[in-house]
C-alpha cells in the first residue's frame, strides 16, 4: 500500500537534489523505495512527476508548473523539513 508519506519523501528526495523540469535522475538511485513503481505513475497522473525514458534508464524530475502544490504537499506529509525546499 502506498503511502502520501511515501510520496513526499520520494519527491523530497528529487526537491533536494534540485530535479526540477529537465534536471532529472535515475531511478536506480532510487532503491530503498519499494512502490516506486506504482508512486511514479500516481504522481506522473497528478502531472507533479514527468518521466523521461531514455534508451539505457529511466530518469524523474517534478514538474516546475505544480512546485507551490508540490512543496506544500511534501511539507504537509513530512512538517520536520518545513522551509528547506525552494
């Protein structure tokens, strides 16, 4: 079962390392999440979560038109982090 904390922290983590539009990184980085699957589709359907799907890996970046939603999303799920998303 996939969790809105789930999300957050994967959003937080692509926030944190600034993959915003066309910055993205690999799914491979993205491990010890165990939905990621099924988190990145709900998010992609949300329009928060754009997958670019290149020839040897899959990469994720958020989307720059939703990051008000999307900081305010994560903060909401995950309120020790307040104020360090830009």
């Amino acid at each position: 079962m996939l969790t809105d904390l789930e999300k957050a922290q994967i959003m937080f983590k692509l926030a944190r390392k600034n993959n915003w539009g066309h910055r993205y990184d690999r799914t491979e980085h993205f491990k010890r999440f165990e939905n990621l699957n099924e988190a990145t589709k709900e998010l992609s359907k949300l329009g928060w979560l754009i997958i670019y799907k290149k020839q040897n890996f899959i990469g994720l970046a958020l989307n720059t038109e939703h990051k008000k939603t999307i900081v305010e999303f994560i903060e909401k799920n995950m309120p020790y982090i307040k104020g360090a998303i830009k």
